[in-house]
C-alpha cells in the first residue's frame, strides 16, 4: 500500500465519520481488504487507492463545486463525453459501458416541498461510474438515495466487502424506492376520486385529475429509460457485474416494471374517469334542458294566448264576460298540459 494511506487506523480502531456526503467538502470511503476503513481522503490519497486496484472506494462529486469535478478528469480520467453526461442535469437516463468502466445514469424523484402545486416533482440525476475497486457518484443537488447509503455504511461496513458493484445496487435501489412514496400517493388519490366524481359531483375533481395525470405522465417519462438500462444491466454479461450481482440489479428492475404498469393503469384509470366525469356532465345538461323544455312547453299557450288578448282591437271575444280572465287561464293550462302530453307520447321529452 501507498505511503498515503500508512496512517490508515489500526485493527479495532472505531471508524471515525467525516462529514456526510452533500456537505462542503468532498466526501469518499474506502474499505481495504483487510477490513480497514478511511472516510474523506484527500485527492492524493484517492488516485493511490484508485491506482493499487484493491478494496473499495466511494467517492461522491457534486458537480455544485467545480474542484471536486476536475477529479474525474485528474484522476480517474473518464471519458470525455461521459464527464458531459454527468455534469449536466438534463442527461437522459442511460448504461454505457467503456473498456474499464461502466456508466449508469438514474433519476430519482420526489414531491417539491416548496411549491403550491402537492403533485410538483423535484427530479435528480445520479450518475454512476463503476470500475473494478471504485464507485464514483455525481450529482448536482443533495439526494436522499447517497446520504441514506452513506448512512448505512458506516452502520454496516461490511456492505462494502461485496464489491464497488453491490454498493451502487444500494444506491440505485433507494433511488428507485423513492417512487413508492408517489405511488401510494397516488392510490389515496384514486381510492377518493370515484366518490368525488360520481358521488358528490365535486366540480374541482376535474382540476385534480388534469394535475395527476400529467403528474403519471411525467413519472412514465422519468422511468420508461430506466426500465431499458436495467433490463440491459441484467441481461448483459459483463465484467464489471458478476451473475451473483446481477440479480440484485435484477430486482430492482422488477421493481421498475411494477412501478411501470401501475403507472399504466393509473393513466387508464384517469382517462376513464375524465371521460366518466364530461359523460355526466353531459348527463346532467341535458336533464337540465329537459326541464326547461317542459317549462317552456306549458309557458307556450300563457304567451301566445295573453298576446292574442293583449291586442288593442275593439270586439275582442270574451272581454266583456263576467269570467272571461279564469276561462282564458284555464284553457291556456289546458293547451299546455296537451302539448305536454302529446310531446311525451311521441317520446320527445
């Protein structure tokens, strides 16, 4: 082992826990194989560990602080288009694999805390450089998916004897769980449209069902490409991913198809109830044209009759009888009630 890394802590020694990953200063882990373990080496000491080949080495860059991204470069010399993908946010979710190296990209999401709208999602890409003793992380925003690994770490060090592929499976798999949470969500949701729809008529439901199902639509987006990376990173041998590892990687791609097809059948379910919801609407327009037309319908007579009688001519019939006013009242109610009944017997109304 290199002289910069002689001070390593002797056997029993407790780990000693740096700052947790996301804080300002660039954090990493290395677990050698003798079971001893160093937290935020320098940058010396990374390019010794990364050179010797052995153990395992952690090494989370946020692309927020220009010095730690020049590392992939300085040190562990990625491949320049793979260092673009990793720096920029908007990357596309995506496995490459170089001649030491894979590259995986993935998407985590939650709901924006500081927004109004309660079904706004914050997206984060994590990237992933994979080689035979390291694992580089690179992200652009505090993730949930790195810091609870990291956590978890230094609680279970022993995780870290598996592998630098085991290690990103732990990451990658709380990435992906961060779904759940949006998917139990969005059960809640739709457990209480059907009475707010078809119960109570709740004109607002309209609103909320546009609101998630651009909501499922964005998570489809998020997550189709990586139902395609990981059914690649299962299937495809490689040296970097023993079979044994692969099938860590192949529940979390049984993870990604369920989250798929519920989403699925949350998009046919809100395209049914909208089209439930306008059907009803629709119903509902025309009772209310129905029962205008029944008002109109008795109105009918009292209009033409009272104008025909509002005339202002002499010798008009009935203007001089003793109960002239209640036999024009009635024949009008008369005429009205007969073209009531005449337009249901053709079935009109």
């Amino acid at each position: 082992m290199s002289t910069a890394l002689n001070h390593v802590p002797p056997p029993g020694a407790p780990i000693v826990a740096g700052p947790a990953p996301g804080e300002q200063q660039l954090w990493s882990c290395y677990h050698d194989p003798s079971g001893f373990v160093r937290e935020n080496l320098a940058p010396e000491e990374i390019a010794c560990v990364f050179a010797s080949g052995e153990g395992t080495l952690w090494v989370d860059i946020d692309t927020r602080r220009p010095e730690e991204t020049k590392l992939l470069k300085t040190i562990f010399n990625f491949h320049p288009l793979a260092r673009e993908d990793a720096l920029n946010p908007q990357s596309r979710v995506k496995l490459e694999e170089f001649a030491t190296y894979l590259v995986l990209i993935v998407r985590t999401v939650a709901f924006a805390e500081e927004t109004e709208d309660p079904y706004d999602l914050e997206t984060v890409n994590i990237t992933f450089f994979l080689g035979k003793n390291y694992v580089v992380t690179v992200h652009g925003a505090d993730t949930a998916p790195v810091r609870s690994t990291a956590e978890l770490l230094r609680r279970k060090p022993e995780l870290a004897k598996y592998g630098p592929a085991r290690l990103m499976h732990a990451i990658v798999d709380v990435a992906i769980d961060a779904y759940f949470p949006i998917i139990d969500k969005l059960d809640e949701f739709m457990d209480g449209l059907e009475e707010r729809v078809f119960a109570d008529f709740d004109q607002g439901a309209l609103r909320d069902v546009f609101a998630v199902k651009r909501l499922v639509l964005t998570l489809r987006r998020h997550l189709a490409p990586q139902r395609d990376a990981f059914n690649i990173l299962t299937n495809r041998p490689s040296s970097l991913l023993t079979p044994e590892t692969q099938v860590y990687f192949r529940d979390i791609h049984d993870h990604v198809l369920r989250i798929h097809e519920s989403l699925e059948t949350y998009r046919d379910l809100l395209s049914s109830t909208m089209d439930s919801y306008l059907t009803q609407v629709s119903n509902r327009l025309g009772l209310t044209t129905k029962g205008l037309s029944v008002v109109a319908t008795i109105s009918l007579p009292f209009v033409v009759v009272s104008g025909m009688w509002g005339m202002n001519f002499q010798n008009i019939p009935l203007s001089s009888h003793p109960h002239g006013f209640t036999i024009l009242v009635v024949s009008q109610l008369a005429l009205g009630l007969i073209l009531l009944a005449a337009l249901r017997w053709r079935k009109i109304l």
